[in-house]
C-alpha cells in the first residue's frame, strides 16, 4: 500500500510540473533571424515498445541552472509527446545554456518510464544537431531497468525532415550530441 501510495504521489508531482511546461517543438515557430543570447537545437525521439506500439510517450526537458542541474523552481521545463515506433523529429530555440532530457513516461501509464539524464547545450548564435535519442521499452520486464536508450547520429534524416520548413537551419546546424551527465563535453 506504501508503495502504491508514493507511486501515485509521483505520478501528481510529474503530471503537475508537466502542466506548466512548454512544448520543445518549436518547429511551426520563424525561428530565425536567431535573437541574441539564444540558440537552437535540432534532434529526434525515437521510442522502441514491443507492446502498446500505438502508445504515447512524454520526454521532460529542463533547463539546468547553477545549483539546480536537475532543474530547480526557476528552470524552464519543457515536453515533448512521441508515438511508439514514429520518430519525433524536434526544433527548439533555447536561451543559452545547458539542458537535461531528465525523464520519460507512458502517458497515462504509472510506472512505465524512467529517467534518462541525457545533457546538451544551446550556444547562442549557434544551431546544433543534438542527434536522435532512441529508448527501447522490452514487453515484459524481469529484473533491473526496464528500458534501454542511445543516441545515435541521425542527422541526414532529421535535417531533411526540417528542411522543407527551415532550410537556413539544415544548412548551418553543426554537431553537438547529447551525451550522459558522466560524459565529458567534446
């Protein structure tokens, strides 16, 4: 019953705190010219589920400040929706700093998800191809984690899907992978 109860908690706590974020894709956005102090990110989601193919998964974004590299009260916090099995290609501008891909769920699924911890950039007057970030949810889980994720250089896929709509930043963006908290900034 405790546990139940602290899983339905978190569930209210992530439920509330994604209601106040904004949507990471910004791609139906003029983005450009790109305004001071800020830059953008291009990447993609790609969710693997054996089962619940036609399911939706919601990635929380925040922006990670001094003292608060998880996201504190005064962080922007973004969302971002993806079909299982479609790639969700993303466009976003961002004010200068780093970002955490801090987690992931099943819509309407307690207890599908998990955290990532997936750390990337944005540099003013820059666009950056962060890559395409894929998590593999098995159907049944035994023991450990029950999912696995990577990222993965997809850049030609993902700038050709942009580049109908922003063919300025297909053309500009440079590489800068996400990378895991443990990584080293190259």
């Amino acid at each position: 019953m405790k546990h139940r109860h602290q899983r339905w908690m978190v569930g209210a706590i992530a439920l509330a705190l994604t209601a106040c974020a904004k949507s990471f894709d910004m791609s139906a956005e003029r983005l450009t010219p790109l305004r001071p102090e800020w830059g953008i990110v291009i990447g993609s989601v790609l969710v693997k589920a054996v089962d619940d193919s036609d399911m939706t998964y919601q990635f929380d974004i925040v922006q990670s400040l001094p003292g608060s590299p998880d996201g504190g009260p005064n962080s922007k916090r973004y969302r971002l929706e993806a079909k299982a099995g479609e790639e969700r290609t993303f466009v976003s501008s961002l004010r200068e700093g780093k970002y955490l891909f801090k987690s992931f769920a099943q819509e309407r699924i307690v207890g599908v998800g998990g955290d990532l911890g997936l750390v990337f950039e944005s540099r003013a007057g820059e666009i950056r191809y962060i890559g395409r970030l894929v998590v593999e949810v098995p159907q049944r889980v035994s023991r450990g984690k029950e999912y696995r994720f990577t990222v993965e250089n997809a850049r030609a896929s993902a700038l050709t899907h942009i580049s109908n709509r922003h063919p300025e930043l297909a053309r500009q963006a440079v590489d800068a992978p996400m990378r895991t908290r443990e990584q080293p900034a190259p």
